[in-house]
C-alpha cells in the first residue's frame, strides 16, 4: 500500500518550492489580493483543467500537474490572507511568506491526516475529473460565503473550503503521478 503521508509530502514540496521560487521573482505582491481575488484565481484554474478533462486537448503547454499547484498555492495564500488580512503593500519578505505557508500547510496535512483517517483513504478510488468537480463545488460555496460577507448559518466556513481545497489538489497530484508511473 501507498504511503500516503510520504506521497502528500513530495507533492507539497513541489508547491511549496514554486512558491518560494516566485516568491524571490515577485515579492509578496499577492498579499494586495482580497479573498475574492484569490478565490477566481482558483476557480480559472480548476476551470482550466476541468476543460482539459473534458476536451483531452489543449494549447498551453502547461497541464492539469501545473494548474493544481496553482490551487495548492493560491489556497494557501488565500488562508494566509484570511489570517493576516489584506494589505495595500506588500508587507512580508519572502522568508515570512514562506514560513507562513509552511504554517498553513501542516495545518491542511493534519487535516488531512485525521480526514484520511475517518474516510478510509476513500479519495485513492476516485478520478480526478471528480476531485476536479469537488474543488469547483468548494469555490461555488466560498463564492456564496464571500457573498454573504463571510456569514453562513450551520456551513463551515471560507478556511475549511480552503483548507479541502488544498488536500483535493495535492490528492489529485498524487493520483496523477502515479497515474503517469503506470
């Protein structure tokens, strides 16, 4: 059987290394981003891949792997986002933005730890055309929460929506590597 633990952790490392990485090229200019931002960030980029899924074709090099990075890291941002608030400048160095996503990340790989445990690691038996569709139904709801000025009545809010959002796509890279393994 897979080591899930060990599989989440190499596919968060490639997120977290491209975040670093930009984070040199580009500063933290992301934390200008209001949540709403972030949140159509992610959906073009689970609407991207949800179009290469359904066409099997596409004009833009990169493929579905670059496009769930983009929602690991544009998640975490937005989680970084809800707890410090946004700001006019930049107001963080790389190396803070970098310690802040490490925080947030095992956060989302303890989540995932405790989900994976009560669901029986039930995500390995599914495609990941439908943990496509559940990252978009999770930004349809954070959509709707946003809307309502953050408020929700019995719903978990806009970080559990994040927070799923980041452990579906890391879910989807570990299927898709093993995928390409075959």
């Amino acid at each position: 059987m897979p080591d899930t633990n060990k599989q989440y952790k190499d596919a968060l490392e490639q997120c977290t290394r491209l975040f670093e990485k930009k984070a040199v090229d580009y500063g933290t200019a992301w934390r200008i981003l209001r949540l709403p931002s972030l949140t159509d960030q992610i959906f073009i980029k689970a609407q991207r891949i949800r179009s290469i899924q359904e066409q099997q074709t596409q004009k833009i090099e990169e493929g579905q792997t670059s496009e769930f990075i983009g929602i690991v890291n544009y998640s975490i941002m937005g989680l970084i986002q809800l707890d410090r608030g946004v700001v006019d400048q930049p107001d963080m160095t790389p190396a803070e933005a970098l310690e802040a996503y490490q925080h947030f990340s095992k956060t989302c790989f303890e989540l995932m730890q405790l989900k994976n445990h009560d669901y029986g690691e039930a995500w390995r038996d599914m495609r990941v055309s439908s943990l496509t569709d559940l990252i978009l139904q999770k930004l349809l709801r954070v959509k709707q929460i946003e809307d309502n000025a953050g408020k929700t009545l019995v719903s978990e809010g806009i970080e559990a929506n994040y927070m799923d959002m980041v452990n579906y796509a890391l879910f989807a890279l570990i299927l898709l590597q093993e995928q390409a393994q075959d």
